[in-house]
C-alpha cells in the first residue's frame, strides 16, 4: 500500500493576517482532498500553524533558533496549535477520516546541534491499524536552548524519510517555488537554480519561509511536490503539479 506524506501549509488551512481564524474554505478542500486519498493508500498529514502558532512564537520571541525556558510561553504556543489541530481533525471527520493527533511537543526532540530527533512508533501504529496520523509544527525541547519551534517541513522531511513515503506533498497558498519573473521553476535539484528568487513570508513566520523549504526538501532526497491548493486535485490524482524538488 502506497504511502503519502501531505503537508498542508498554515496559510492553506487559516487567515495568517486574522490571529486564531480558520479560512473554512481552504480547509475544506485540504480535507476533501485527504479524504481521496485515505480510500486508496496510507496518509500522514502535516498541518503548519497559520494564525495560530506563529504570532504566539513571536510574542514569546521563540522561533526554530531562539529557545525559551518559560513554560508558559511553551505552552502558550502548543495549546494554540492543539486548537489549530483539532479544527483540522474534525474536518477530517466529518469526511469520514479516521483521523487522530501526534503532538510533535510529546514525541520529539531536538539535539544541541537543531538536528530533529523525532518518535515514528505512534505514527506507524496508527497507520498500521488503519489510522491517519496527523501532525503539525509545534515547539519541541531542544538541548541547552529550553525550546524551539519544529516548522512543519522539518516534520516532512523526518517522516518522509524515516517511513520511506512514496510520495511527498507540500501545498502552500503560492503554485509552487517562483521565479524572479513571478513564474513557476518547474523543477529544483540545488538550492542554486532558485537562490536568486526565493525570500521569506510576507506575514508572520518564525520558521523560515519557502527558502528554508526548498533547503529541507533538497535534503529529504527524493522528490517532493511544491504547489498551490489549486494543485490539490492534480496531487491527489498522481499528477506532478507546481515544483517538483529533487535533491541529488
């Protein structure tokens, strides 16, 4: 059985410009579209934090580089994306998804050197009794920093990798990864066919933006799919819509 890695972006599934609002329509299509292809294959879903995790992180000045020691921010930003993460779950749901949460605070760790150490035996379980994990970027401790911020793509590339996905799916709110004329690079196998164009978020991000993106996925290995919702229904049919990275 076929394995699929579908990250769905935070600007996909929220307003990032409205804290704490679900943009309904955009995540009613990601679940429609999770929904197709739990009925042929295994799914793990990916979800990124929107307008809920990342001004949170900002406020608490925590980002994928800069630690926190105070739980209370800690927890300011995990029970955001719980929030986040149970929204994404019921809309799964009411698709008939069996669908069920892998908080990464609980299940991961980073080392002192950033690098992600992060447990697969709760999402291989549940994928092997039927179930679609659903993960999302979170804070996570991290050795001598308190904690950090683990963006979404670093989750991507973890599970990518260590359950052996046949297919990797990053759907964000742009077609793919942009050109400096504004037109979609086809395909990317070094961070220098694209150096030129790539920037970060215009709204608030504390994980990097589509550069860092382009970096992790480079680094996975095997091809990943970078692409707008509007390639959605092309992913779920086995087509190669938006960018398609390919790290050599």
């Amino acid at each position: 059985m076929s394995l699929v890695v579908l990250k769905l972006g935070g600007s996909v599934v929220t307003d990032k410009d409205e804290l704490e609002t679900i943009d309904k329509d955009g995540l009613a299509a990601a679940a429609d579209a999770v929904a197709t292809l739990a009925e042929s294959g295994q799914v793990v879903v990916v979800h990124g934090a929107g307008s809920f995790g990342h001004p949170h992180a900002a406020d608490h000045d925590v980002s994928s580089d800069t630690g926190t020691h105070d739980e209370i921010g800690v927890r300011a930003i995990h029970d955001a994306m719980k929030r986040l993460n149970d929204a994404v779950l019921d809309a799964l749901a009411e698709r008939g998804v069996s669908a069920l949460p892998v908080h990464p605070l609980s299940a991961g760790a980073r080392e002192t050197d950033g690098s992600l150490s992060l447990s697969l035996a709760a999402t291989e379980t549940m994928l092997a009794e039927g179930f679609v994990p659903v993960l999302h970027g979170d804070v996570i401790a991290h050795a001598g920093e308190g904690a950090t911020i683990v963006s979404g793509d670093d989750l991507v590339v973890s599970l990518a990798s260590g359950l052996d996905a046949d297919r990797v799916g990053l759907c964000s709110t742009v077609p793919g990864v942009l050109d400096t004329d504004g037109a979609v690079i086809p395909e990317i196998t070094a961070f220098a066919d694209a150096a030129d164009a790539l920037g970060g978020s215009e709204s608030t991000d504390v994980t990097g933006g589509m550069a860092a993106k382009v970096r992790k996925l480079l680094a996975l290995g095997a091809p990943a799919h970078v692409f707008g919702p509007d390639g959605l229904s092309a992913f779920v049919a086995g087509e190669s819509p938006g960018t398609v990275i390919r790290g050599e």
